[in-house]
C-alpha cells in the first residue's frame, strides 16, 4: 500500500454505462469526505460518448485544510480502465508516476503506457466468485484502496455501506475482499 | 412551462444528506444528455459540511454544439432548497432571473430574494400521497421539469427508469405527475 499525501490526488474511472462506475466514484468521494475527513469534488461529463454507452466518473482528493479550486481532472494520478474504448479514450491520459488498473477482461494491457500498470480480469473474477457481475465495481474499489490507499478501509466500507441496497451489504463487503486480495496478490508478483 | 435555450443552464440541488439529490442531479443530467442528445456535467463537492450532513449536487446542461468548459455552478438559473442549512448557505446565489424551488416543508419562504420563488411542502404532500417521503427527491424533479422545460418529460422518465431500483418503477412514475401538477397548480395561482 502506497501512502498518498497529495494536495490533489485525481481519479478517472472509465467504462461502460452498467458497470457503476458513477456508484463507484460516488462511495469513494464519501468515503474520502464524510468519513475520512477530507475534501474532494466528484463529477461525471457527459457528452456524445455517453449516448454511445460510454461511462465516466472523476473524483478529486485533497487533505481537509486544501480546498480543491478547479474540479475537473485533467492528469489522472489514478485510472480504472473498463472498456477497450475507455482505454482507446483515456488510457495516454496518466501522470508520469500514475497508476492504471486495467480490468483485462474487457482490455488487453498496451504494450508501452506511462505509470505503472496492473492488469486484473475484475469483472471475470467477479463473476467467478459471485457468479454475478454486479459487483465488479465494488471489487475494483476494493482494488484501488489497497493499491493507492487513498481512503483507509474502515472509511472505503462504511461508504459503500451508505451507498448500497438494503441487503446487500455481506456481498458488497465480499466484494471489497476480494478487491484487497486480488490486489495484494497483484503487488506481490510485481514487487 | 418556459423554454430554456441558453449556453448554459445550472442547476443546484441543496439539501440534506439522505433526501436523494445526488440521484436527482444524475438523473437530471441522464435525461439531458443520454435522452435529450445535450452535454452535462453532474458534479457534487463534499467539504466540511458533508460531514454535518449537508448535501449538495449540481448540474450544468448546454445545447449539443456547446462544451462545457468550466463543470462548477457559478451563479445557478435554478435553485432546489429543502433543508433551512441549505437555504441559509445558497439562498442568496441566483441569477437576477433565477429561480428558487423551496420545499416549504422544511424551509420558510425568505421575504427577500432574487428570482422567483416557488414555495411547495415537497417532502409532506410526497409523505401524503405516498405514505412515505422516498420519493421526494423525484417529485422535485418533476416540479423542477415542469417549471423550468430544461428537459422534456418524455426524457426525465426515461432516465428515472434507468436509474432506480427495479420494481419501483411506478412509484417514481407516480411521482413524477405528482411533481408535475404541483408546479401546474403553483403556476397557475402565481400567473
């Protein structure tokens, strides 16, 4: 887990409409905010690509004493790559020392990227252990916490917790362990 | 109904955390640009507040040959207000010819303001009709449409279908024609 103490730490999550990436980026803000107590803006564009079934969801994270000025991300710091079209879209847009998660059962992993790669077929695996996809973004949040650690755990569950049915909430707590060991397993055979 | 065709309309849904307004602002957005073919961006900001348990989302709609350039609400054309925080932090934010909706339930109709103000009890007439105040945030949707035409009706209820949960699709339609007619019967007592 790498510790992140940006003033500004910039999330791009890009898909497809129907894997709740808007859910996804919602839970992370509210778990940066309402519980973690820092700041953060989060927003979706939609513009022509969002009729062709494209869907996106940015959110910025800044400490509690930096107020967060312009709201759109332009550089991700991380991105969660869902589609192959995502990743035709926005997979050269990265910082220098960024991180992309590219979920491999929809995209191939590029040959040459800047920032650090990491390939899991989240959604495959999702359907594997659940035998439904539903949960592929919470597994991906899952992911993305035990990778950036940008939001703490205990936070990242309370705020899907807020956010999902009634119900639901043991899967949606499966989904995020398997998300924190999809990705420990991850840095272990890359480090 | 007046017809909206500026460059760019914004909206600002101000509440409490628990009323449904990051869903409406999606939903706005959904219907504006999914269905109605303009561009959106739909973003809420978390600081301090959020942590109160204030909530607050905002959409900013242009015509499909306008892009957006900057995704924040400066000065809103429409305003939603459903708790007395809200009305207190953002009731003087309008545009001269703004409007204001205030969901009297829970906020007193200020004796000053710019704009128009629509004063309805949003949350009691839904809590009357229904029995139960879930439904609310997409009644204000519906008096929201009906006012200000920023989407066509036809749209708003595809996007509300498209976005909750399955089963409750009547509801949210009977919901809708509630909003509706209130905006009607207001307009019609003011005009």
């Amino acid at each position: 887990m790498e510790s992140r103490q940006k003033n500004r730490y910039e999330i791009r999550l890009a898909g497809m409409g129907g894997q709740g990436l808007i859910l996804a980026g919602i839970i992370l803000a509210e778990a940066a905010t309402i519980f973690d107590g820092k700041n953060a803006v989060q927003s979706q564009s939609y513009g022509p690509e969002s009729r062709g079934g494209a869907s996106r969801a940015e959110v910025i994270i800044s400490p509690e004493d930096v107020e967060i000025d312009y709201p759109k991300v332009t550089t991700p710091d991380m991105l969660l790559v869902m589609s192959r079209e995502a990743m035709e879209r926005y997979g050269h847009e990265l910082k220098p020392d960024g991180i992309i998660i590219i979920d491999s059962t929809y995209v191939h992993k590029p040959e040459k990227a800047t920032g650090k790669i990491i390939s899991i077929p989240v959604t495959e695996l999702t359907k594997e252990k659940f035998g439904k996809t539903i949960v592929a973004n919470i597994v991906a949040l899952g992911i993305i916490v035990e990778i950036t650690g940008i939001v703490s755990k205990d936070s990242l569950e309370k705020a899907v917790i807020k956010r999902v049915p009634r119900g639901t909430e043991e899967l949606n707590k499966s989904a995020l362990e398997l998300g924190y060991f999809l990705a420990r397993e991850k840095m272990n055979t890359i480090n």
